[in-house]
C-alpha cells in the first residue's frame, strides 16, 4: 500500500518559504515529496476557479533543478494532469507560452541565490500568484501519494520558439545591423535563445563565458569580478552592448556602449519611457529619477518583489491606456498592451529580461546609451547585501530604526547626519536632509540584508552602502 502525505504538513515541515517571489529554500530540503506537496497544493487552490487539463514545466540550469521538475510532473499525475516539459527555458518564456494556453506553470528556480538552493515559482492561467495564493498553498489540505519514482522528461520546444517569435515579430530583420553585442552567457537559462534572438534581428552576436558550473549572477548586487569583465569585454571585441540576465533569465544585465552595466531602475526608466507608458509600479526601493524626469503620468511605489508590483497593475489598469513596472534588478514587467512599430505586443505581467534590453537598443538608434543617460536627472543608486546574516539580527537592526532612528543612525556612523524622512514600506528607508537615502531591508529569499544607497554621485551612493555595511557586520 502506497504511504499517504498531506501537502500541509509536508510544506510546514520542509523548511522552504516563500519570498519576494517564488518558495526558496536548500536543495537538501526539496525532496521529491516536498516538491509534490508543493505543485499538488498550487493545482488544487486554483482548480476551483480555473478550467484546465495541463500544467506547463520549465527549468534553469542548476544541477537540481531537472529532478525537482520530475517529482513536481510525477505528483501532477495523481490528479489526472497532463504536464507539458519546455525543458531549460527562462522564467518569461514559460509564463509568456503557459498563458497564452490557458494553464498553470511551474518553474524550477533559485533565480540569482547560490546553487546549494532552488526554488519553485508558481503561475496561474492568468499569471503569476499573489500572496493571497501563497498562503493557500502553504494551507492547503491536500492527500497525495508518496512518490517511489521518477520517469524521464521529454522537452517541448513550443514555448522557446513562441519568445523568440514574441520579439522578433516586433522588428525588421536588419534592426540590429551594424550592432555587436557580447552575451555573457554563463548558465542562464536563455543563453541559448538570446542568440537566435539578437541574431535574427542582424546583430553581430558574441558568446562570452559559457559556464558548464552553475553561476548565482545577482543582478542587483554586481560582482567587482563581472564589472571589470564588462568594461574588458567592450574594448577587446569592439561591442555595443553587453547582455546578460540572472540564473533563470527573468532579470537583465545591461551594458553601454562602455562597458559600464546600467543599473536595473534605470534600464527599467529608459525601457518604459521607449515604450510610452503612461503608469507605472516600482518597488520603494528604485531610483527617485523616475519622478524627477517626469517622463510618465503616474508612479506608484509599492513593497519589493513582482507580486506587490503586479497586484498594483490591477488598479493602474482602471485609469490609463499602458501600465508597466520594473524593479532595482531589472526585471521589467508589462502591465498591459502596447503597440511596437505598429505591432502589437501583448501584457506579460512577470518579469522579463529581453524586453528592456531591446527597447534599449531601440532608443540609443540615433545616439547612443551614454547620451540616453546623461538626458536624466544626477541621481545615482547603489546596493550590496551582507550575506549569510541571519534574518533575525536583521529584523532587530530594522525594529531598532523604527523605535530609536537616532541610536541606528549613530551606530552606523550617521550620527552628525539630520535626517529628513523615514520609511517602512518596506524595510527601513531613510533620507537625510541633503536627500541622500539609504535604505536597509532582509532579503527575502536568503539569510542576507540588503543595503541600498541613493545620492548625486555614484561614488556618494557606493560609500553609504559600502560604509553602512561594514557597519553592520560589527553590530552586536
């Protein structure tokens, strides 16, 4: 007699949680049943609102990622599903080809974290889950089967050939003539895609350091190592840009024309501004040049992570024609129908990596990214993080800011500093008198506290951060 599991208590004892997006947590801890009580309580907490016979499955590149997938597909047998595998594919690809469908998705994922770690993220018919669904899940009382095996995958390159046709579509075939663009490919999930891509649109395209290791590239924390390769790559094979994107290609890494890599925000600003949004959702934590340009009609600042920034698409939608989002590490999300060179692209509300990246291109045609940049208010941003600190002292370092912002400021060094406001959309935000910002707040998918810097300068910015860090590694 097969032994029987109940989903909720399998996923409270598992040690994985849910973060900014996706349920996180150690390989060691995503066992084939764990990962069954995952994708067996995602399917039956949207069953009775959504009709459907097949759920979607993609993976990246980590070496685990490819068995989490077969227990997930396994489980979803015992509710009589078909399941679809689209093989290695990037996070968008498989949303972008599982909504057009009409089905749920599930994607195996760590993102950016190392590869001891992985993830599932999760998508409805309609998109990505909120965090109302989260909790359905988490609560779920669901009765499975314990699984005893695994069977072999076979990949459907369906959804790879609809991305690629999603971009290509939008432009003439000679749109990137005359462009070199390097692909730092590393393990990202896209590698592969990203140059038929950029290929088909006549760009000139060079693979730059494939790794057959798994490499956790954090977008929004960039290695010193990867901003001296940038600026060495631009000069030794003569690019235009340089294009990366994080582990599950869902987070872009951009380049001008120098090899300097844009910060997300500002990828997301000019990427948006290329696009004519009128509305746009960004996270609390993003560059106050997106009100300073007064390029867009309305901003709305919500919590980080994509669920906060999809769930304001919602009330955006209600009053203006085009509605996007993006955050500090890129990813740029499309709120709603837009029209390119006079072709239709339609809402993709999760993040997405090649978006920005050609819509850059498209605005640097007639000048270049640097001029793009230097048409933008002098506000510059920086972030690093604190790794392996563990989340409680990081939520006695955010609750003592709260209580005594003084005391805080002092330990950190800012104690000859006025402060001007203080926020907690999201963490502890605080801007002083001569609107510098520094901005502290626990990663949500690791034992890591953030730190982001804003000034005038980059070199201002990059001192709070760097300053405010090493402060922190000495708090007691």
């Amino acid at each position: 007699m097969k032994s029987k599991l109940a989903s909720a208590a399998v996923i409270a004892q598992s040690g994985i949680a849910f973060g900014t997006s996706g349920a996180r947590g150690l390989v060691s801890d995503f066992t084939p049943n764990v990962c069954a009580a995952f994708a067996i309580a995602f399917i039956k907490s949207i069953q009775a609102v959504f009709s459907f016979n097949t759920v979607a499955i993609a993976i990246d590149n980590r070496p685990s990622s490819y068995a989490m997938a077969q227990a997930c597909a396994e489980s979803l047998k015992q509710l009589n599903l078909n399941v679809v595998y689209y093989g290695v594919i990037p996070t968008p690809a498989l949303a972008y080809k599982a909504m057009q469908d009409n089905m749920p998705s599930i994607m195996i994922t760590g993102s950016h974290i190392p590869f001891d770690r992985n993830g599932l993220k999760f998508y409805r018919p309609d998109g990505e889950i909120t965090k109302a669904d989260e909790q359905a899940i988490i609560n779920s009382v669901s009765i499975y089967n314990a699984l005893n095996s695994l069977t072999e995958l076979n990949v459907n390159t369906a959804a790879e050939n609809e991305y690629i046709t999603r971009y290509t579509s939008l432009f003439t075939s000679d749109f990137l003539k005359g462009n070199r663009i390097g692909i730092y490919e590393h393990s990202s999930a896209g590698r592969d895609l990203y140059h038929k891509i950029f290929t088909a649109l006549g760009a000139d395209v060079i693979a730059l350091e494939r790794s057959d290791v798994f490499v956790p590239i954090d977008t929004e924390a960039v290695s010193e190592e990867d901003t001296l390769k940038a600026l060495e790559w631009v000069k030794q094979y003569n690019l235009d840009i340089v294009f990366s994107t994080d582990g599950d290609g869902d987070r872009p890494l951009v380049s001008d024309e120098n090899g300097n890599w844009l910060r997300g925000d500002i990828l997301g600003l000019l990427c948006a501004n290329a696009l004519d949004i009128e509305a746009l959702a960004v996270p609390v934590s993003c560059n106050t040049a997106i009100e300073k340009c007064e390029k867009f009609t309305h901003v709305s600042r919500t919590k980080i992570g994509s669920p906060y920034v999809i769930a304001e698409f919602a009330n955006l939608n209600k009053k203006y024609n085009t509605v996007a989002g993006f955050e500090a590490n890129g990813g740029f999300l499309l709120g709603s129908d837009v029209l390119i060179n006079n072709m239709p692209l339609k809402a993709l509300p999760t993040r997405d990596a090649i978006l920005p990246a050609l819509m850059l291109l498209a605005a640097a045609k007639n000048s270049s990214i640097t001029s793009l940049l230097e048409h933008l208010p002098s506000r510059y941003t920086y972030s690093d993080r604190v790794q392996n600190f563990a989340t409680e002292k990081s939520l006695w370092i955010i609750e003592l800011g709260k209580k005594n912002i003084a005391d805080l400021m002092a330990k950190l060094g800012f104690g000859s500093m006025e402060v001007k406001s203080i926020h907690h959309t999201d963490g502890l935000r605080i801007t002083f008198i001569n609107n510098d910002i520094i901005h502290l707040r626990p990663s949500g998918n690791a034992p890591e506290l953030r730190c982001y810097g804003e000034a005038e300068s980059f070199l201002t910015a990059k001192q709070l951060v760097v300053s405010t860090l090493n402060k922190i590694k000495d708090l007691n």
